[in-house]
C-alpha cells in the first residue's frame, strides 16, 4: 500500500498523457470542409458523425463501461480503449463511403475514446481519494489540453500533406500508440487503499467523505438524482453552446477575421483548461456544491455581460469565464458524483452522470445554431444561458440545503 501510494503520481501522470491524445473532437473543425470538398459530403452529413460519435460515447458509457470494469483490469481496459481509437481514426482516412466513416470514425473512435477519458476520470476517484477534486482537475487538465493543442497540429499536418485522409492517418498513429504506451503506466488502486490513507477531519475523527453509497439502479431512484442531473446539465449546455460557436460569434458580434476570431479561440480553450485545476482545488477547499454556487454566479454574470455589452474587452473577458466555469463543471462531475454516491459505484455512476455531455451536444450545439439562422444574431443564446446558470444556481443552492439536512439526520 505505502509503496503504491508513492508511485500513484506516475499513474496520474500517465493518465493526463492518454488524456491529452484523446482529442480528435477537438480538432473536428479542421476535418470538416477537406472531406466536404474531398469527397463531396454535405455539412450536414459530416454533422451528423460529430452527433453520432458523442451519442456513442455516451451510450459505451453509460452501459459498456462499467461491465468491463468488473471483468477486466484497468490497464488492459486502457489497452482495448487505445487500439480501438486509433484504429477507428485510421481506418476513417482509408474509406472514401460516408456509412463506412461513420462506422469508423464515430462509431469505433466514439467507442475507443470512451474507454480512456471518462474511465481515468472515474479512476482519479480512486487513486487520490483524499484530493477528489485535486485528482479530477488534474486528469482532466490533459484532456482540456486537447482543445488548445490538437486543432493547431492537426491544420499543420493537413497544410503540410494536402490531403485530409493521410491527416487522419498519422494523428490515428500518433495517438494509438501514444495512448497505449502511456496505458502500460497505469496501475490499478489496491482494494482498500482509502481506508488505508484513512482520511480523518481535524479534530482526528472519521469523516464520513460521501453521502450515499449507492449503485446505479438505486442513484437513478434517490430524490436528490433528478435535481443534481439538471443543475449539472444545464451548466454544460452553457458551455456547449459558447464553445461550439465562439470563433463565428467574436466574427458576428465583432466583425473580426476569420484568423483574429481562430486566435482568440485558442486563448478560450486555454481558460476551458485553465478551469479543470484551478475549480478542482477550490471545490477541495470549499465542497463540491459552494464550489457550484460561485461557477453558476460566475457563469451567470458572464452571460449577463454577453448579453449587454459590446465592449470588446469585456465581451472577451465574459467568454473566457463563462469557458473557464465549464472547465470546472467538467472536473467537478466525478468528484460530486462521488460525494453523492460514493466511490464505490463511481465506474456505474459516472456513466450516469458523464450523459450530460451528450445531451448538452444533443440540445445545445443546434439551439445555438438554430437562433443565429431565426435572429441573425445570439442575443437570444446568450439570455437562454443566462436564465439556464440561474437555474443552475438556484438547484446548487437547493441541494446544498438538502445534503445539510441530511447529514445533520445521520
């Protein structure tokens, strides 16, 4: 136990590592107008693979997961994960029919990557139970790393080659084998090692870390699910659709370049990654739920700004924070996952939680794009998510109250 609590920060380390390779998404944009005018494809049909492969990340999730989890160790989890991911982003470059590219890019590289990022932020959970929050923001740093990297090397790869099929086949090398050697550093946390660390209030009594210990079929059943589902899914949709749309909207509300607009959506994505640590850090100092009440207050004013200002600086500041509080929803999901229902189930429950992602993309992405085509303009975007972070705020606050109340009946 002692020795494997010395060494756990290679683990985490090689975790960020497979986190940081597993941002295809990320670098979606740059594939969509080489295969249209490649092979003729409508944007509406390489639409649809962005759509499939986060439906099929949520569903691999939410079922696939947490039975693999039970029948196989990690690392050979993290192995199947890296093989299958690379394997369906290189695939994606060989075929030339649309069905075929989505079987392969959205469909295996959708499944692949589900087996590596949202299995190490549920395994972050166990390697650091004393820091949740310290250990998800961590883990999650790498995969927010993805924005800020992978579009700029992979529009670099496509100058240099001419030809998006053979991009997508090196990046699909470049992270199966990265993916893979950084799953040979993970190792699985020994059975009991929590109560090993034995972590203890000040006073040197037992602290009683989570408030349930509950499996999924219970989680979806307890009265507090359906509040902590919606506080945290209308924060992602928030988020989802600031982030989707922030290059047109700086050219819109601001008539930038195409090039100016691409530059500060790199100094955004920086805040998205900046948010995992820095909201991990603080909810370990605060809690979980005080640490929602000042995102969604955060949020809250950055779409107030959104909404009246066009004062450029200003309107920049407003994206970077409203960015950096999705940030830290992404790092706060395992943790709160786990101090509602324990680390125990958090593979299962996760799954469960980690759907919010899905049905943000699935609701917010084209809620956004469908109010610039009304209006001409994202006014009204920005009002939605304003009202969706009050909503957010005001079932933080709820639950804060309930989870008091509950432990003072304990």
């Amino acid at each position: 136990m002692e020795n494997f609590k010395n060494r756990r920060w290679r683990s985490l380390c090689a975790g960020v590592l497979i986190n940081l390779l597993v941002g295809v998404m990320y670098a979606w944009s740059i594939f969509v107008l080489p295969l249209h005018e490649k092979y003729g494809w409508s944007m509406s049909q390489l639409a649809m693979a962005y759509t499939l492969a986060s439906v099929m990340m949520m569903l691999t999730n939410m079922f696939v997961v947490p039975f693999l989890r039970k029948k196989l160790k990690l690392k050979t989890i993290l192995m199947l994960g890296s093989l299958l991911y690379g394997a369906g982003i290189i695939l994606s470059g060989l075929v030339t029919n649309l069905y075929m590219f989505y079987l392969t890019f959205s469909l295996m590289a959708g499944a692949g990557s589900t087996l590596l990022y949202p299995v190490l932020m549920g395994y972050s959970q166990l390697l650091y139970p004393e820091k949740p929050g310290f250990s998800s923001g961590i883990m999650a740093l790498g995969y927010g790393l993805c924005a800020v990297i992978w579009a700029t090397v992979a529009s670099k790869i496509l100058a240099a080659t001419s030809d998006v099929s053979l991009t997508l086949v090196i990046i699909g090398v470049i992270y199966m084998v990265g993916t893979f050697i950084g799953s040979l550093f993970v190792e699985d946390v020994p059975e009991g090692f929590a109560e090993y660390l034995d972590v203890k209030k000040d006073d040197g009594a037992t602290q009683k870390v989570f408030l349930y210990e509950k499996p999924r079929r219970k989680m979806i059943k307890d009265s507090l699910f359906p509040l902590l589902y919606i506080c945290l899914v209308v924060g992602s949709m928030c988020g989802n659709m600031i982030i989707t749309q922030s290059s047109p909207i700086m050219q819109k509300t601001f008539q930038m370049t195409p090039e100016t607009a691409a530059m500060l959506v790199s100094v955004f994505a920086l805040g998205n990654t900046l948010g995992r640590p820095v909201w991990g850090k603080i909810s370990d100092g605060i809690g979980r739920l005080p640490s929602f009440i000042l995102l969604y207050s955060l949020m809250a004013t950055s779409m107030a700004i959104l909404y009246m200002c066009r004062i450029e600086i200003m309107f920049i500041v407003a994206v970077m924070t409203a960015l950096l509080c999705y940030g830290g929803l992404a790092t706060l999901l395992t943790p709160i996952t786990a101090d509602f229902y324990g680390a125990k189930y958090i593979t299962e429950n996760y799954g469960v939680t980690f759907s919010i992602f899905g049905v943000s993309t699935l609701i917010g992405a084209p809620l956004i794009a469908t109010i610039l085509e009304k209006t001409g303009g994202y006014e009204l975007a920005f009002l939605i998510c304003l009202a969706l972070s009050l909503v957010g705020l005001t079932l933080a606050i709820i639950l804060l109250k309930k989870v008091e109340k509950i432990k003072k009946a304990a």
